[in-house]
C-alpha cells in the first residue's frame, strides 16, 4: 500500500465528486413559488415523504370553507357514524359529485361533525357555523387533515372518492379548476360558492404529496394562481440520499497498488 505521505488526494476528490454529481436531483417548490400568489388566494402544499411543508402567508386564515368541509363531515360519518350503508352512500355522493343534498342529511345527522374533526386532527381555523354550508376552514386546516388521512388511514375511502370524483358535480358544474389542473394529481375535491364566482375551493392528493387553494374569485383565477405557482413543477420527487462519499482507507483499497 502507497504511503499516505506520497497519496496525491486529487483522485480521491474526482471520486467524491462524482459520487456527489451521481446523486439525484430532487425539484420540489420553495417559498419563491409563492411569493407572486395574488392575495385573493391561498395555497398550501406539504410533501409527504421529506415532511416538507409550505404555503401562502394568508394559509392560514379562515376562508370560507365551501365543500371542502365536506372531507372533514365524510370522515366523522364513516369513523363515528351509525355505520349504515345510507351514511355511506350520503358520503361518497358529496365527495364524489359534491352532493350538496347529500352533505346537508348528515350535516343535519351529525352537526357537531365538523367540530368534532377540527379538534380530533387540530384543525385551529376550522369551525362549522350555523350548518356545514356556512362553515370555515383554511387551507393549512384542509392539507393537515388530508396527509393525516394519507399517513394514518391510508384506505380510507374519502381518498378512493377524491381519485374517482366526477367530471360534473350534481349541481352541474364543471369540476376541472384549481389544484385538480397540476399534473402530479390523482384525486381533487372542490368546492363553490352559489354564484360560483365569488370564492372557490379545491383540494388535491398525489402520489406524496396533498396541496390546497381557496380564491376569492373565480375557478379561471384559481387555476392560473395555482399553475403561476406551481405549474410544471414536480410535486412528489422521491427523496434519495446521496451516495456515500468513500473514506480514505476505503479509496486506498479501491485504488490501492
């Protein structure tokens, strides 16, 4: 074995280097992505593998919660509920097709759902008001709740109901806007006020990640705030670490005499 005293370490660097140059990229969002959001919106995002977790500064204020409540009303239903078959029915026709009919019988068969499910997964801006249509939640709240479903009742089916939601919700709107538009996304429930254009909602699941907006606007804002933020980037990269940079002894014996 070559003395350490007489070992050029310029190869040992060229090794660590590639090593470092081997390791693969990883793009995921910053706070830059969300420092041109209009006001009008917020928006959070959380990557569910690295735990990272980001958003607008107005995260999280207390918006009008429209039909994304729904998820927090489903879940009590299928966890705390009677168990009936109508309860589940009831359920998936208001994530699904946002049911509007559907949400307000178990809105009215549980009212103190809503409630119940911000304080079980500490949800501070979520309360319902005087039924779940007048209700308030953030987008912070509503991405909290989604990746607690995903890490710890990963078959529920709330989640199953956001991948198979319909093209046309049972009021007959369209439901295409918003963080249901970013390309990593497979599942989406919206939500709408009843003139439809003077606050929207979405939320999204991916395959690692759960992302949130609400608009003071309309769905044609929302998309272009959430794809001005967000758009062409990838939202669910697997985190990989980086190859172990060989030590000393272990290079000498690689490239030992």
């Amino acid at each position: 074995m070559p003395s350490l005293r007489h070992l050029s370490l310029a190869p040992l660097a060229a090794v660590a280097c590639a090593f470092a140059a081997a390791a693969p990229a990883s793009a995921l969002p910053g706070p830059e992505n969300f420092a041109d959001v209009p006001a009008r919106t917020s928006i959070s995002f959380s990557h569910s593998p690295s735990g990272l977790r980001l958003g607008t500064a107005n995260e999280n204020d207390a918006r009008p919660g429209l039909s994304t409540v729904k998820l927090y009303l489903a879940d009590y239903a299928l966890r705390h509920g009677d168990g009936s078959a109508g309860d589940r029915d009831l359920a998936a026709r208001m994530i699904q097709s946002s049911d509007d009919g559907a949400a307000s019988a178990l809105d009215s068969k549980y009212p103190n759902a809503i409630d119940a499910t911000a304080g079980e997964f500490g949800l501070p801006s979520t309360s319902r008001g005087g039924f779940w249509g007048s209700s308030y939640t953030s987008t912070a709240d509503t991405v909290r709740f989604l990746e607690a479903k995903k890490r710890t009742d990963p078959a529920s089916p709330i989640l199953g109901w956001m991948n198979s939601s319909s093209p046309v919700a049972t009021d007959g709107t369209q439901q295409d806007w918003g963080t249901g538009e970013l390309v990593d996304v497979t599942g989406t429930k919206w939500g709408w006020a009843d003139d439809a254009s003077s606050v929207v909602a979405s939320a999204s699941i991916g395959d690692g990640f759960s992302i949130a907006a609400n608009t003071y606007g309309s769905a044609a804002a929302q998309t272009d705030d959430v794809l001005g933020a967000l758009g062409g980037i990838d939202l669910s990269p697997e985190i990989t670490a980086p190859p172990a940079v060989p030590t000393l002894e272990q290079f000498l014996e690689m490239f030992g005499p």
